[in-house]
C-alpha cells in the first residue's frame, strides 16, 4: 500500500487529512507534537512517532524508515508554546543557519525544502481536503446590515496589510474601529481582546496573507471560533472563500444559527 506522511500540529485538521488520505487507500504515516497533538489520532493512522517541536531529523527518519515520499503539515503548532518548549536539533539548526528572514513563511519554505532535499515532498493538505474549504457567499445566521458590510470591508483590508508583514491572519472590527490585529497570540485570543475593546458586536476578519503558501498554516475556523466569539458577544465571522478550512462545518453552521452569528464567505 502506497504511504503518506503527515506532519500533524493542533486542531481537528491532522484527524481530517488522516481520514481523507485512508479514503483514497493510503497508509498515513503519521509524526505528532508533543503538547500540540491530540493523542487520539493514534487511532487513525497506521503509525505514530511523537517528537518535540523543532526535532526536524527525527521527523525525517521516521519518514525515511516508513518508505514516505510525501507529506503534508495538517495543524498549527502555538506559537507561545513552541517559543518557550522548542528543542531544536541539528536538522532546525541546518535550516535555521541559512535563513535571512525568520518570519512563518520563510521558515515553513525553508523546512519544506530541506525535507525535499531529503526525498520527502511537502504537499498542501487541501489536495485531499476540497472539501471543507470555504465556499462563497451567506452561509449561517442573520443578513448582513449595511455596517457590518463596511466593518466586513476594512477588516479585509487591513488583513491584507497584516499579511503582506507575514504577522496573522484575523483582524477584529467595530463600527468602522480596527480593534484588535492577530500576532502571536492566536486567533482566539485576538477575538477575545477585541471583544473586550469593543464591546458586543464586533466583525472577525480571517483570511490568508497575500503571499500564502497553500501548504502551510491556512486560516482555520470551527465550532470552538463560535465559542469564544460567543464570550465577548462578536457576531460576524467573514473568510475567505477557497482559503479557509471549515472543521465539522455542520456543527459550525448549526452553532451560529442558534447563537445568532453570521458566517461569510467573501472572495
């Protein structure tokens, strides 16, 4: 049986790309980050090597002993996390050598590179996943008025602005008020602050920067986005349509019906 590799990081996503690729009868072959991975996921690969962020050569070998040629990264890794409880190993120090720019993209191209010059391909986990990418349009809750419309509008543009600094992708908005600008905290934590702000009623922007590797770190939204949106009573989740990955989009769906949140999905 043909295999696939898969880097897996936080979230619901690893789960999804391991389903998917064993649904085109493929042997997932699996490497999980320690505090970052749920555990569960054990359950639906054929095997699982766990490791510390930043343990690159040992990602590597457990890909080479499998026979794996391709692989994808399905998950983020927290960025507070990995800052405080990385443990580099000669493969990060390799790459990290020959880097002028340690931003997210420059990094994760740098990895990927590295890993292809091993024989391993790093592939976008949305090749398997079409699926649960945003589609366009009005998707859940209440029409849009004419001010969450224009809130809708600038927090577009000023996430382009964000991205094009490679600093994140959600952009929190008010009444014409930018409130909050994702960094290293984290989409949740960036609604919260902006709820806080703000009040009730804030619009959440998410989309990808302008320059985005579709194989690396696509916005992502579920049923816990609602959650904490719920907390500070925000009431617009605007994505980007094709670039945004919906987890358990159904349960999404029904959450914001129920809770009164608009859901978007804006070219």
């Amino acid at each position: 049986m043909e295999r696939i590799g898969l880097i897996a990081g936080n979230g619901q996503l690893p789960f999804l790309f391991a389903r998917a690729a064993r649904a085109r009868g493929l042997e997932v072959v699996a490497v999980a980050h320690r505090g970052e991975t749920d555990p569960a996921l054990a359950s639906e690969v054929a095997r699982l090597t766990w490791v510390r962020v930043g343990q690159v050569d040992r990602i590597q070998k457990a890909f080479r002993e499998a026979g794996v040629k391709q692989a994808a990264m399905a998950g983020g890794i927290g960025r507070v996390r990995a800052l405080a409880e990385a443990r580099p190993d000669l493969g990060a120090v390799r790459i990290i050598s020959k880097l002028r720019s340690f931003r997210d993209d420059a990094l994760l191209r740098a990895v990927a590179a590295d890993f292809e010059a091993r024989g391993v391909t790093i592939i976008a986990p949305t090749d398997f996943l079409g699926e649960v990418l945003c589609p366009e349009g009005h998707l859940a809750g209440p029409k849009l008025h004419p001010a969450q419309e224009k809130d809708v509008a600038l927090g577009r543009e000023v996430a382009v602005l964000l991205g094009q600094a490679d600093v994140g992708q959600t952009v929190v908005v008010h009444n014409g008020h930018v409130l909050a600008l994702e960094a290293v905290e984290g989409t949740d934590e960036t609604i919260r602050r902006g709820g806080r702000l703000g009040g009730k009623g804030a619009v959440i922007v998410k989309r990808c920067k302008p320059q985005q590797d579709l194989r690396f770190d696509l916005p992502a939204v579920g049923p816990r986005t609602l959650d904490t949106m719920n907390e500070v009573g925000a009431k617009v989740l605007a994505l980007e349509v094709g670039r945004t990955v919906l987890l358990d989009a159904p349960a999404l769906f029904a959450g914001a019906e129920s809770s009164g949140i608009t859901i978007v999905g804006v070219p």
